[in-house]
C-alpha cells in the first residue's frame, strides 16, 4: 500500500504525455516507487493533443520535469523533436522516454528492453528458432528487436497490411547489416494475415506475439492454428488486462503458454524510472502496483 506523501517547493516531477492519458497505469507504478524509496519526487499524467505535443515538449525544461514517458499516438513524432536520440530510439524509429539532463533532451526507447527482460524471466531461449510477430507498427518493431536479441534465426512479420510489414522488415534488414551485435544470423520475412490461419508456418514457432491493437476493445482475434503449434510455443500478447484477451485465451485453451504485456509495460516503466531518477526503483514495487492497479494482485 503507497504511503500518502507531501510535496513541498523542492519536488521534483516526472510524467506522461498521452491522448488519450486516463487510462495509464504509469503513474500508479512510479508512484509507488517514488514512495518505496522515500523520494520528494511524483509522477504525473498530462493530456497531451498532437497539436500540442510541441508545446508540451518544450514545456519539460521549462518546468524542469526530470524526464516524461511518452504513449499514443506521440511516439513517433516526438522523436523528431529531440536533441538527442539513443540508438535504440533510431532503430525503432520512435521514443517512448524524454530524459531531461540540464535542459537539453534526449529521446530513448525501453519497449524492446522491456519485452526482451520479460520474455528473459519467462525462460524463453529463442536461439535460432522462428519468432512469429503479428503486427507491423511501433510495438510490433520493439518486438522484433527483442526476438532479435533473444537470438531469433528467423523472424515472420505477419500484418493486415503486408506493405507495412515490408518496410518494418526492410528497416530491421539495414540495421542487421550496419550492426553485427544484434544477430546477423536472423532472416527476416513478411506475409498477410491469411497464412497464420494455416498450419505451416506456425508448426515451426518458438514463438508468437500480437503486437496488434486487436483484442483492446473486446471482439475476437484472427482465427490461427494454434494446434499446429508445438507443446513449448510461447504466445505473448502485448495487450495488458484485467482478463486474458482472445489471443491468450484460445492459446490457453490448447494447453500453450500465454502471457500478456503487463510483464513488458512493468520492465520498460523500471527501465524509464532509472533513466529518469538516475537510481533503479525498489525491486518488484512497480510490477507489483501494476498488477494491483489490474486487479490482479
Ligand atoms: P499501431 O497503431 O502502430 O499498430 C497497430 C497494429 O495493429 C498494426 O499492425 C495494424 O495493422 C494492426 N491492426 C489494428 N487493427 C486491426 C484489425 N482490426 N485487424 C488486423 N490488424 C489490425 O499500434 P502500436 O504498435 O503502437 O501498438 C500495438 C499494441 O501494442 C497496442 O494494443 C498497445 O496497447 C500495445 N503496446 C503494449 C506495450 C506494453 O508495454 N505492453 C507497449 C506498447 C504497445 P495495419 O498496419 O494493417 O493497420
């Protein structure tokens, strides 16, 4: 249970910008950090409208927020609008953190990290198997990115749009060229959604992930093989919820592993608190306030 706090002239803020912002469980998660570790610090949500996010962004030096989480749809633009950008934020083409260092902001991206460490702590070694990623927008790159580096020997783009998932494909293809550290090995390939509904390519998954926003408002998911998948395929929805989703439920109902992003959404949050605060959380507290925020605790 978070202890009730006071906040005096010297607090010092961090946030999230987002439209729309209610719904996130990212204040609830660094809240209870701040307060585990005693720190005169809050984490606040902001309504943010795209054509404000100029303003907004300009606003963190000017008010001196320690740094800002950044959600739908901001992702993408506010990269541009950065001093600086990690690597990672490059790569994935959008930033999900802005870290303020003295006034001058630097854009990063803990998704990739945050499902990579969460599918790490569920066991999952991918070395040279295919991982099958449903899905061709910002989270469906941090997906392949994090198959990437759990060593994935190939990885299958599959999305409603296949034009989409060939630029995603081509992307990660440059970047596997200029950069041997995340697997050279790894072929990429593309494909609609009609071929997850047959058995061929799924019979060969270590690994499944929805990376699309299917599932968010209720309805079902595409109708796959799951039966055509082998007895230790991990599928990962990256939906977080109160109940499993669809995906996850027929899944399930085939006796196959099935975890949702709740794990993924708790590691790229303690990710983004160190980067903000320049110290890890205390360990366990945000994933832990997450799942209570879920009613899952
Ligand atoms: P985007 O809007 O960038 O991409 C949405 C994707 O979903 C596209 O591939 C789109 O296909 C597909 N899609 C949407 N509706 C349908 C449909 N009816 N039928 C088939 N395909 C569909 O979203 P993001 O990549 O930013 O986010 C995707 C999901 O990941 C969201 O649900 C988000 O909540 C979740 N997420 C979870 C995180 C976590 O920490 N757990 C972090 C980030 C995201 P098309 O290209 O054809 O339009």
């Amino acid at each position: 249970m978070e202890q009730s706090r006071t906040l005096s002239g010297r607090s010092r803020f961090t946030a999230i910008f987002g439209d729309p912002v209610e719904h996130s469980l990212s204040p609830a998660m660094h809240n209870a950090a701040y307060a585990g570790l005693a720190m005169d610090r809050a984490y606040l949500a902001f309504h943010v409208t795209p054509d404000r996010l100029r303003d907004a962004i300009r606003a963190i030096p000017a008010l001196g927020l320690l740094g800002v989480n950044l959600t739908v749809p901001h992702k993408q633009r506010a990269a541009r609008m950065m001093a600086r950008l990690s690597d990672e934020a490059r790569i994935l083409g959008a930033i999900n953190c802005v870290v303020n260092r003295e006034g001058v902001l630097s854009g990063d991206n803990t998704d990739a990290r945050g499902l990579e460490a969460d599918l790490r702590e569920a066991g999952l070694e991918l070395e040279a198997k295919l991982a099958v990623i449903i899905g061709a927008g910002g989270a469906a790159a941090a997906a392949v990115l994090a198959a990437l580096r759990l060593g994935a020997g190939r990885i299958a783009i599959g999305n409603r749009t296949r034009a989409r998932a060939q630029a995603l494909a081509r992307r990660f293809a440059r970047h596997i060229t200029a950069r041997g550290k995340d697997r050279a090995r790894a072929t990429i390939t593309t494909c609609g959604l009609d071929t997850l509904t047959r058995p061929d390519l799924l019979a060969q998954a270590a690994l499944v992930v929805n990376a699309t926003s299917i599932g968010l408002q209720g309805g079902g998911f595409i109708p796959l093989d799951y039966a055509a998948t082998s007895d230790d395929c991990l599928f990962y929805d990256l939906i977080y919820a109160r109940e499993p989703t669809p995906f996850l439920q027929s899944a399930a109902a085939r006796g196959r592993r099935a975890l949702d992003g709740a794990g993924m959404l708790a590691e790229q949050g303690e990710l983004a608190f160190e980067l903000f605060n320049g110290t890890p959380p205390p360990p366990g507290a945000m994933r832990t306030a997450l799942l209570a925020a879920l009613g899952r605790a």
